[in-house]
C-alpha cells in the first residue's frame, strides 16, 4: 500500500462462472438484509446452438472518479474520498433518493431499516491493513483483483499494465475505478 | 495476502478475541472471535473455513487456506448455512410422532427410553439384520459403523447410489481406487458431465481457472452450457447418455495413430491387446452419428489430448455425467478411466493420482474393544455375487431401503444427516416404503421430508454448536485433518450425534461400546499422528505423512495393474472391456413434446437441504433460478415463450414449473435445476417452491451396480 | 409524490411569469390576471414543499438541505431557489392585494424589484424542475436538454390555465372586465411552442442512442403510452389548442367561459399527466452501459 492509494479492482469476467458466492460475502460482511445488495451477477447469452456462449458481469458500486452521486447529492452526504472510494455520511442522508436516480450502475439502495442509501463501500472497513474485500477473498477463480493503482508492484497495478481492460459506461464520463477484462 | 491461521490465530483464541491488526482476513471486525471449523452446507467437500462470532452472534465466514477442498474460499451456500442456526423452522426437542401424524415435544430420556424398548423386540423377533442406519458419509461415519455393528446389522447405507457408484465401481475395477485430479498442472482438461462450479468443489474451480492462467485447454462435454464451461474453450453438446460413444472413438484415434504411452501401457497395464482389436469397431464416423459431435471434432479432442500426454486429463467426473445417471453409466466411467491411463496419465503431476488419506488411531488403544463386523451379507446386495456385485459394500444401495422394507426384510431403521424421501427416486414408492417400516428415527436438525414420516425425530445440535468426529474428507496430494468445532452455545435441547448414540446404546445392552467422550475419542483418532486435539482445534487443520509423489505405484486390482481388460468383470457376467450400449429409455423423436429430463446442481443449492435457507431461495427468485432449461427452437417449436409455465409429465409424475429458454442446451433434452421441490410442510420457507427429477424417475436399479439410473427419465413438456 | 411537487412548482412559477408579464404589459387593462397570478402564485408550491418533505425516507433531517449549499446539486441549489420564490410570491401576493397593508404603494423602486426578483425567481423554478431531471446522465428519457424547455413551456400554459380557471369561477374578475382574448392569444402561442417542443423532443429521442431509443419506447409504446398520448397530447395539448384557436378565429366574437374552464382544466390534467409519465417511465429507463 503506498502512503496515498487509489483503490480500485479489476474485474475478469472471463473466469467469473456466476456462482454468487461475492453476493452472499458481501450479505454477511455488510450485515444486510435479505432483499438489499450492494453488488450483483449480470449473465448474458451469445449465439445460436451448437455454438453459444455466456458471460456473468459482476456488478456493483464503480467508485466513479467523476461520481454523478455524489454531484447531485444536497446535502453532501454523498462523497468522494481521497483513496478514491465513493462514500455516504449516514448522518447527512435525508433520503432524497436523488442519488439512486443519478448512478448509472444501479448501484445504491434504500437502507429499509434506517432511510439512508448505503451501497458497496470497497468494504472500506477492512483496508489500509492487509484485509480485502469479502467479494474479493472468496471468488473461487480470482475473478476479482483489488488493490492500490498508486502502488506500482501492487497485484492490481501489474495486471492493468499486462491486460486490456474497459471501463463500463466510459462515455456516461463516470470514469469508474472498476475496470474489467471482457473476452 | 492472507497470514495462514496458525499461530496468529492461537493467540488470538487464547486472548479471547481477535482486532485486526492481527488477522488478515476479509474484514474482521474488531471484538469479533474467529473460530475454524468445517462448513456443513454439504457433505461432499466440508470445506475448511473460520467462523466469526460477534457479541454471541455468528457474523460471517472466510476459507481457510490451507485445507485442499476449498483453498481459502467459501461457496455462497457456506456464507448463507452459517445463518441457518437461527432459521426458524429448526428442531428445538425430541418429537415423537402421535397417532394424528403430528408431533409432539418429549424429553430426552423418553426417547432414548422408547427407542431403545421398540427396538430390542423387533431385533428379538426379526433378527439385528432388519435394522439399518443410512446417512451421507459424514466425519461421523465410524460412529454409525461401530453402533450398527454392535447391535450385529451390517446395513450400513451411504446416498452412494443416487450419486457416484458407477463412477466409483469403474474406476475400482480399472485401477483398484477412485483417482484425484490433478487440475492445477494439467495442460489439458476435459470435463464430461462434470461442472464443478454448480456441483461445486471450489478447490477444483480454482485450479482450473489456474490452469487457465497458466495456457491449459478446458474442453467440456455437456449437453448444457454449464457454470464451468464458461470457461472453456470447447462446449461440446453431446447428446445425452451417448458420452461412452465419443470416448470409445477418442480411444480409438488414440490407439489407431498410436498416440498412447506405449512405455506405460506396455509395463503398467494388461489387456491392451483386446481392446485394440475391439476398439476399432468405434471410429469417430461411428460416433458422431450417435454423440452428435462432428467427427473432426473428436479427432481434433482426441489429438490434442494425447499430445499433451501425460500432462493431460479427463476428469474422474462425478454425479452428473456418468455418477448413476443410465444404464451406460458403469461402462462409460470404464472409457474414461482408459481413456486417461493410455496415455499414461497415471500417478503422474497434471494427471491423475491418487488422494493420500490418513488412516486415524484404533480405540482399541484406548482400551475401548471394537465390535465385531457381522459376517451376513447386506440386505441390498451390495458387493454381493450374483447380486450388484460391483456395487461397493460400505456404500450399499440408498433406494433399496424401500423395496427392503417393503419386502419385509427391514424393520426399523435410522436416518442420519440424510433426507432419502426426497433424495431418492419415486416419491411415491420411497413412502410407502418407509412407511412399512415398524420403526423408524430421524435425526436430523430440521423437520425434513424423511423426518416429517418418522416415528421419532431427534434433533442433532447445529454444526456450529458442536464437535464432531476428526474427519479425514480433506485428501490430496498431502493427508489432511479437520473438523467440525463448536462455535457458539447451542440453542435448544439438542445433542450431537456421539450423545444421542450413546444415551441410545445404554438401552440396547452395547453401552460399554459407547464409554467415550468425543473428546476422548478424537484424542485417540489423532494419536497416531502425534498432534494433539488443542492443536487441530486451534489451525483447524493439520496435515500429516509425505507428500504425494509422481511415479507408478502398484494398483489395488487383482492383477495390482491397470486393467484395460477385466477378468474379474467378466467372471461376475458383465463386459470386461466398455463396449457401446444403449440407454435404458430415448425421447420419442416422433413427438414434438418428448424430451429427457436432466437435471443438475446450482452453486446456490445443495440438494435437497438448502432450499429452506431464506437467504438462498431469496437468491432463487432473484435471479429467476427455479426454472426448467429448454433449447430455444424446441420450445418456440411447441408454442413457449421465455417464462412461460410448462407441464412436465413423465410415466409416474406430474408438476408445473416456468420455463428458461436459450442455446445453451441440447434440443433432445430439458435440464432441472436439482434443489427444489420440498414437500414437507414444516419446510417454510422451500415448501411448494419447484419440483424436483425425483417426482419424474422411476425405481431402477443398474444391473451392475445397483445405481438409480436417474437421468433415464423421459417426460412430455407441454404450455400450462 | 415528485410529480406532484415538480407540478405544484410549475404552476406558480407559471402562474407568477404570467401575472408579472401582464403587468409590464398593461396593469389597468390586465389588472385580473395580474391578480389572479399572485394570488395563485405562493400555495401550489409550498404544498408541493411540503409534499416533498414526506417523500424524503428521513423526513425530520429535511432542515439539512437548508443549512448546506452544493452548488452542483441541482437539487441544493432549488432548496434554496424555492424557498426564496415562496418568500417573494407571498410579497408579491401582498402587495397584489386591494389594502396597502406593506405600506409599498408609494414605493415604486421598492415594488419594481419585487416585481424583477420575482420574474427572475419563477424563471428559474419553471426551469429548475427540468434540469432536475436533465442532468442524470444515468436515465436516458430524461438526459436531453429538450426536457426543461418542455417543462418550462408546459409550466408557463399550466400557470395560465389556472389563472383562467380561477376567473372563470371568480366571474367578473377584478375591477375591470376579463381580458379573455388576452389570456386565449398568449395561450394559443405558448401551446403553440408546445407542441413544437414536444415534436423536437420525441423525433430527437427517436433518432438517438440505443439507450435513449429504448427509453423514448417506454413512454411511446409502452405501458405508459395511452397516457401519454391521450392524456398529454390530446387532452393537454391539441384539444386546448382547438379550443384556442375556435376562440381566436370564429365570427362569433362572445366568449363562452365553459369553454374556456374546459380547456382550461385539459391542459392543467395534460400538465400533470406528461410529468407523471416522464417521472415514472424515466425511473425505469437506464443507460445500456456494455
Ligand atoms: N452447489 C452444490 N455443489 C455440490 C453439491 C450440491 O448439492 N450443490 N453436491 C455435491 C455432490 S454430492 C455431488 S455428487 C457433486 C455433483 O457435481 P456434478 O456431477 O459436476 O454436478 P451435476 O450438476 O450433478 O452434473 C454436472 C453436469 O452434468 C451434466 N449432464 C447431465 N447429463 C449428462 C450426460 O449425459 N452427459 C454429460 N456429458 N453431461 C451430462 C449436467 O448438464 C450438468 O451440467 O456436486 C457436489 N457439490
Ligand atoms: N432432490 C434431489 N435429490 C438428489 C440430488 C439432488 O440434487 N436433489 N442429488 C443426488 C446426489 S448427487 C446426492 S449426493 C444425494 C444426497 O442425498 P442426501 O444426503 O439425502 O441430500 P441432502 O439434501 O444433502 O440431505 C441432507 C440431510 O441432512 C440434514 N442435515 C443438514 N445438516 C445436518 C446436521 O448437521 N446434522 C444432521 N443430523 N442432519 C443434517 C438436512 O436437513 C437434510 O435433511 O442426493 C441425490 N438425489
Ligand atoms: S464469486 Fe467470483 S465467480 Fe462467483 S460470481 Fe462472484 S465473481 Fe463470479
Ligand atoms: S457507481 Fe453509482 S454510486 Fe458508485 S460512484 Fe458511480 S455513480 Fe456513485
Ligand atoms: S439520498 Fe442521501 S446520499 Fe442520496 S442524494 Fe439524497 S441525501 Fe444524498
Ligand atoms: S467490496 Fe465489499 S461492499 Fe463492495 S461488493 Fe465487495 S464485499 Fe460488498
Ligand atoms: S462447498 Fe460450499 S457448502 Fe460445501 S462445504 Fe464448501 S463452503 Fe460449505
Ligand atoms: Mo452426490
């Protein structure tokens, strides 16, 4: 980790086998409640019998660097962080919704129980230590690589300089801190 | 990236809890005690993992990454069964089964009391050997064994023929064992019927994705696109049930352009002559006419395969492609086992080899006298000449518990971590069956089908409130040993499995078989091994004896070779080399509506005991996942549009379920997701979500191995 | 509940642009509408306000919005436009009334920049509740610059459609006698415009990216549709326009006043009804992002 670091992830759908298990990390790690969800597995089918494939695109909070939340946000509960993550200030939320409305990703929810809109945090909690995210340590294929860009032998950093990656929504100028390998 | 448990961990137990400045796990909170044990959310891989507690309450789950079944990750069922110890529907005390059918609370003592009383006199009348003890083969296997045999029964059941025997049967008669994979270095993987990311086992999805990484081919024979062949860089959509063609026409091209290791097969193996001169009826334009896989295709696979020798492999395989799917299956797992040691993959590093399992310390050196093994053959014939000879004597045959009872050779029997009413085929007649049976006990943690038709059920403590047995299920290429580990208090007047069979054995006159505590036990298990019971709890796995090293070494099979050709086969009347054979039932290609059912794992579920985890089903209509797979044009052939409810009809069953139509499926076939379908009414979470295969199959049993044949299922599918 | 909020807003705003535009105009001849404005002006909005409030999950944290200023939340930045626009409407509306209760009569200076405030204030709430929605970049129907002058123009006709409305059931108006050709000219030309907007924003869609394709269908052909084209088109638009351009053209120069509360009350339904639709329809389009 370098002393001022940019998280972000990459994501390979090319190994990502739509299991849920990120999903199901990611519920008990957050502590949510049945129906909210702060990431998902988008599939998609391609093809004609015999010859057909599927892709599974994990989705969730993008950590935009030009996040339209946070923008749109009146009160400023919505944030961005100097490391990059995307962040609500619980205490600020009014529950507008506005911000739901402005993500391109779907990515924000209503917390039932409270009213404020919570979402994927890059589970913020557990970095900074040598932690990772509950989606990233139990992916089976490695679908999920997290890391520092601003640390240059960071497992992440190394990756983005050796694969093609596309941010999704580039031209919506979100400019997400997510960055995924399509095959 | 993450600090393997151990020492870190130890001090983190002895202080009580765990910050985080000390672990690097996924986000341990701080005040939150970390405790390994064994995921129970299915029996087949009991992966490794660490429990959180947060002030008395479970919180969450990481991998443990050391033990082999899971390398450190957990499978959504694994996040989502920790929950399930404050499910609801869970068994809070002792039920006995009232006149009305319905249950009432009893104590402890009542039962083991009752039980124990029914039991001596039928066991008087009848004889020890119309009891039986059926369960999936769990760390606490040996206690069923040592109870049965006490009591002189050796009806010891596993779920065996609902799952795996023919696999396992083949693989026995090729090369005297059921060899591993070794994923991870392979160059070349082929999967048939096999998808470890829906049947999951996550140490083998993870080496393939490795394998991946490292520039292996994955080619997967499936007639569905399956979770794993997403990955893949060959889907072939084999017709289903004509696996054994296109294999029998790989060994052809293997042997025909001389492709197999002829070092191997010359010192190694015996009857490679015969199957020489018999394979040559197979070539792949024989094939392709049966398997639907163009013949340059199978060249091509066959070629490649052998090239990579003998750093290539076709996976041992499991339930779904050849576990007791047809009457081909037993013949069909033969071609794959001599497909792979032609080309002598055997013992070899990205080949197969054989898991290393440790064999635990005896009681007897705790002064603790085993039983004696009654010496009459088992009910069901398993292992017995002229019977199902092949089938395997610990497994038995699960699905001829009913037709036993019914013949009135069984009389009473326990049900143990298993949930045959609903896992085994013919719901109908697998009630009737239990039914007849004059005593029947249920343990199990919530109200199963099986449970609900039992006339006691005892409630097993939850898997997080108690010790089990030392379990020896983590085996590769290095011994491993684990277990299940209390996490929390239990919750209700429940007991673990050791507890119940003793308060049970004082009763029956074997009490002095049952004098341990499971501590004591587990003590004596590890002795041999020189770890202590303090150590295992605290790594929550440790891993004994030598690495697994390549090289040949002798075969458990009567010649000690790999036997291409097998006398021993022939001399109990069945094919000593796999030759192509029919299916037991086809599709009727004449009629629009006529398609075989299949069926198959989701990651989401495990048979029939997750479906009543809320988190999970919620999963299930999230993402739509209770639906039946059709190919697209048969459907649109037939009026159905995507989401559409069908009627599905087979001979002896009748269900509605919404259809998912896509490519990704062969057109002669539909494909049921396995995990739903519960009946049992104090299930409320699962009840009357989906049906099941099992409403569709009827009662075979494989004239080789005794298996359900269960993919020998035809059904009409018509609009609702 | 937005729609609602979003509706009520344009109605003053429109209500207030009306009322001060006549008086630049011609107070003495137009003195009715001038009145009719202002004393609409000030309540749909605050109803609206307080509408909002309750839709907000954390109702008791609404005071937040008014204790920070994001310049770049539109949303913000309207908090505070509205609260002045209800703070000068009500002065407006005093000083509307027959009683010199302000002591302002005199005070020409003083009276004209209210009058200037309170253009510039509607101005801007008639066009804040399309930017609302313009600016998310995530919900295609709504991602157009042709949102806010719908809106705008649509704000405009509703506001005059409730002044009319009013002086259709307050018969002999104030004072003078009812400009009604007045009122059926300006709302002959902003139906006009209108309609103009309208075709510009559903050919302009229709000709766009997939996502802004698939997101116009949902209003235009789907569950929306019968909504949108008999509830806005028709009833809020096209049949008003008629009625207008009856009025305007037809030898029979006596006014009949149904006829007027009907067209009247069409177009204020049409302003509710294309809100509505754009609201609900707009939430459920999202940008095809792979
Ligand atoms: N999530 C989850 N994981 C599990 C389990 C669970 O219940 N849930 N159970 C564990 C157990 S006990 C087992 S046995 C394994 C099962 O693991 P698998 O056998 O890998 O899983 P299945 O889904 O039964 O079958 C795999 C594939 O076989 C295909 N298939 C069906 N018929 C044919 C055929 O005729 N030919 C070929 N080539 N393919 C065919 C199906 O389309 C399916 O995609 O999973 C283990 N892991
Ligand atoms: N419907 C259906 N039938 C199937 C399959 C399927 O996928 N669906 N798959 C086939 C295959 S491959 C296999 S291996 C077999 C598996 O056959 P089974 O072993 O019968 O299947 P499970 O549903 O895993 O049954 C496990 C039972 O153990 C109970 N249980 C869970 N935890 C505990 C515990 O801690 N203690 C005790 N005492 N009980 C516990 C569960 O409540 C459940 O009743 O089924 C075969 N048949
Ligand atoms: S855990 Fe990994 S493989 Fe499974 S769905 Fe998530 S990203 Fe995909
Ligand atoms: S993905 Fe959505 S929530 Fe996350 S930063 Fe971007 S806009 Fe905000
Ligand atoms: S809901 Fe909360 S976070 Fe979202 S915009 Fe409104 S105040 Fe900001
Ligand atoms: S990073 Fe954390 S919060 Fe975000 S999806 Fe993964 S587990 Fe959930
Ligand atoms: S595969 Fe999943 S459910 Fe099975 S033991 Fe491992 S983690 Fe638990
Ligand atoms: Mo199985």
């Amino acid at each position: 980790m370098s002393t001022n670091p940019k998280w972000a992830m990459i994501i390979d759908t090319t190994r990502c086998v739509g299991c849920l298990a990120c999903v199901a990390a990611c519920h008990n790690q957050n502590e949510l409640p049945m129906t909210e969800y702060f990431n998902r597995i988008e599939e998609q089918e391609f093809g004609h019998f015999p010859n057909y494939n599927r892709r599974f695109t994990p989705m969730q909070c993008q950590h935009c660097d030009n996040p339209p939340c946070v923008g749109v946000c009146p009160t400023g509960a919505s944030y961005k962080r100097d490391d990059g993550i995307v962040a609500v200030d619980i205490k600020k939320c009014i529950g507008c919704k506005y911000c739901i409305l402005s993500c391109p990703y779907n990515a924000r929810v209503v917390s039932d129980e409270h009213g404020y809109v919570h979402k994927c945090s890059f589970c913020a909690g557990l970095l900074g230590k040598d932690d990772l995210p509950a989606c990233v340590v139990t992916c089976p294929t490695g679908v999920r690589v997290f890391g520092d860009l601003n640390n240059p032998n960071s497992e992440i950093s190394k990756l983005a300089a050796t694969k093609k990656t596309v941010q999704i929504g580039k031209d919506l100028n979100t400019r997400p801190s997510i960055y995924y390998i399509i095959g | 990236m993450r600090a393997a448990a151990g020492s870190a961990l130890a001090s983190g137990l002895a202080a009580g809890t765990l910050s985080c400045s000390t672990e690097h796990a996924a986000g341990v909170k701080p005040n939150a005690s970390k405790i390994p044990t064994q995921c129970q959310g299915c029996g087949a891989n009991r992966c490794g993992i660490y429990v959180y507690v947060k002030n008395d309450r479970v919180w969450k789950a990481d991998g443990n990454p050391k033990t082999y079944n899971n390398a450190g990750t957990v499978c959504p069922r694994g996040h989502a069964y920790i929950q399930d110890i404050y499910n609801p529907d869970r068994i809070k005390q002792p039920l006995k089964r009232t006149d009305k059918g319905t249950y009432e609370p009893i104590t402890w003592e009542q039962a083991f009391e009752e039980i124990s009383t029914k039991l001596n006199l039928l066991i008087m009348d009848d004889g020890p050997q119309s009891v039986f003890w059926i369960q999936y083969p769990m760390a606490n296997m040996p206690l069923a064994f040592r109870f049965m045999h006490a009591l002189g029964s050796p009806n010891t059941i596993t779920h065996g023929a609902t799952c795996f025997t023919a696999r396992n049967a083949a693989f026995n008669a090729t090369c005297g064992g059921l060899p591993d994979n070794d994923l991870k270095n392979s160059r070349y993987i082929i999967l048939v019927g096999r998808n470890p990311a829906g049947g999951v086992k996550l140490q083998q999805i993870k080496d393939i994705a490795t394998a991946k990484r490292k520039g292996a081919r994955l080619v997967v024979l499936d007639p569905r696109h399956s979770e794993t062949a997403v990955m893949a860089d060959d889907w072939l959509a084999v017709r289903p049930a004509a696996d054994l063609a296109f294999l029998l026409a790989m060994i052809n091209v293997i042997i025909e352009e001389g492709l197999y290791d002829h070092k191997f097969v010359e010192e190694h193996t015996i009857g490679f002559d015969s199957l020489r001169d018999e394979i040559v009826t197979y070539p792949p334009e024989w094939a392709e006419k049966i398997c639907d896989i163009p013949k340059e295709t199978i060249y091509r696979i066959a070629r490649e395969f052998a090239g990579n020798k003998p750093r290539a492999l076709i996976h041992r395989g499991y339930h779904g492609g050849y576990g007791a799917g047809y009457l081909n299956s037993f013949q069909t797992a033969r071609a794959v086992a001599i497909a792979n040691f032609l080309i002598g993959n055997y013992e070899r590093v990205g080949g197969l080899f054989m898991p290393l399992k440790p064999t635990l310390g005896e009681l007897e050196k705790g002064g603790h006298p085993a039983p004696v093994i009654p010496d009459v053959e088992k009910a069901d014939g398993a292992g017995v000449p002229g019977r199902y000879p092949t089938a395997s004597y610990s497994d038995g045959i699960a699905h001829a518990v009913p037709e036993l009872a019914l013949a009135g050779k069984l009389k009473a029997g326990f049900v143990y971590h298993m949930n045959p009413v609903r896992t085994n085929p013919n719901p109908a007649r697998v009630i009737a069956g239990y039914k007849k049976l004059e005593l029947l006990v249920t343990i199990d943690c919530v109200m199963s089908e099986t449970a609900a038709l039992s006339h006691y059920v005892l409630p097993e403590s939850f898997f997080l409130e108690r010790d089990d047995h030392v379990d020896t299920v983590h085996s590769g290429p290095v011994a491993q040993l684990t277990m299940v580990q209390q996490v929390v208090k239990p919750m209700y007047d429940t007991k673990p499995l050791l507890e119940i069979i003793t308060g049970l054995s004082r009763g029956l006159g074997i009490g002095k078989y049952f004098n341990f505590t499971m501590d004591e036990l587990n003590t004596l298990r590890l002795k041999p091994f020189g770890v202590t019971l303090d150590e295992l709890k605290k790594g929550g796995v440790i891993e004994v004896g030598p690495r697994w090293e390549e090289g040949f070494k002798p075969c458990k099979t009567p010649s000690g070779k790999i036997e291409f050709y097998s006398s021993q086969l022939e001399a109990w009347g069945l094919d000593p080399m796999p030759r192509w054979q029919e299916p037991l039932v086809a599709p009727d290609s004449s009629d629009k509506n006529s398609f075989r059912l299949l069926h198959g794992k989701q990651a989401i579920h495990t048979h029939s005991m997750t479906a009543n985890v809320p988190y999970l089903m919620e999963l299930s209509s999230r993402y739509d996942m209770i639906r039946l797979w059709i190919n697209r044009k048969r459907a649109e052939a037939i009026g159905l549009k995507d989401g559409d409810t069908v009627i599905v009809e087979s001979d002896i069953g009748k269900g509605t379920v919404r259809v998912r139509l896509t490519d990704g499926l062969h057109p002669s076939a539909v494909w049921m997701p396995s995990g739903y379908g519960i009946f049992s009414k104090y299930l409320t979470t699962a009840y009357g979500k989906g049906i099941n295969y099992n409403d569709f199959l009827d009662t075979y049993f494989d004239p080789a191995v005794g298996h359900v044949m269960c993919n020998e299922i035809i059904v009409r599918v018509a609009k609702a | 509940m937005i729609t609602f909020y979003l509706f009520s807003a344009g109605i003053s705003a429109g209500a207030m642009i009306v009322s001060i535009a006549a008086d630049f105009i011609n107070p003495a001849k137009y003195v009715s509408v001038v009145r009719a404005g202002a004393y609409i002006a000030p309540f749909p909005i605050m109803a609206g306000m307080v509408g909002l409030v309750f839709d907000l999950e954390r109702p008791w944290l609404f005071w937040l919005l008014l204790t920070t200023f994001q310049y770049k939340s539109i949303m913000s930045v309207g908090a505070w436009i509205i609260s002045l626009f209800s703070g000068v409407s009500i002065v407006y509306f005093i000083i509307n009334l027959p009683k010199d209760y302000l002591k302002l009569k005199s005070k020409t200076g003083t009276i004209n920049t209210i009058k200037l405030l309170g253009f510039v204030l509607s101005t801007c709430v008639a066009l804040y509740t399309g930017l609302l929605l313009s600016t998310l970049t995530a919900r295609p129907l709504w991602n157009t610059p042709m949102i806010p002058v719908l809106l705008f123009i649509s704000a405009i006709v509703d506001g005059l459609a409730a002044i009319s409305l009013a002086l259709c059931l307050k018969r002999g108006g104030w004072g003078t006698d009812i400009p009604y050709s007045f009122i059926t000219k300006v709302d002959f030309t902003l139906l006009y415009f209108l309609s103009l907007a309208t075709a510009v924003f559903l050919i302009g869609m229709g000709r766009s990216t997939e996502s802004a394709v698939s997101a116009l269908a949902v209003v235009t052909c789907g569950g929306f549709s019968v909504s949108f084209w008999i509830g806005f088109v028709a009833a809020g638009i096209v049949i008003p326009f008629i009625a207008a351009a009856y009025e305007l053209f037809s030898k029979v120069k006596t006014h009949k006043p149904w006829l007027s509360f009907i067209s009247s009350s069409l177009a204020l339904l049409g302003g509710y009804i294309v809100r509505s639709v754009i609201i609900d329809a707009g939430q459920l389009t999202k940008a095809i992002l792979y």
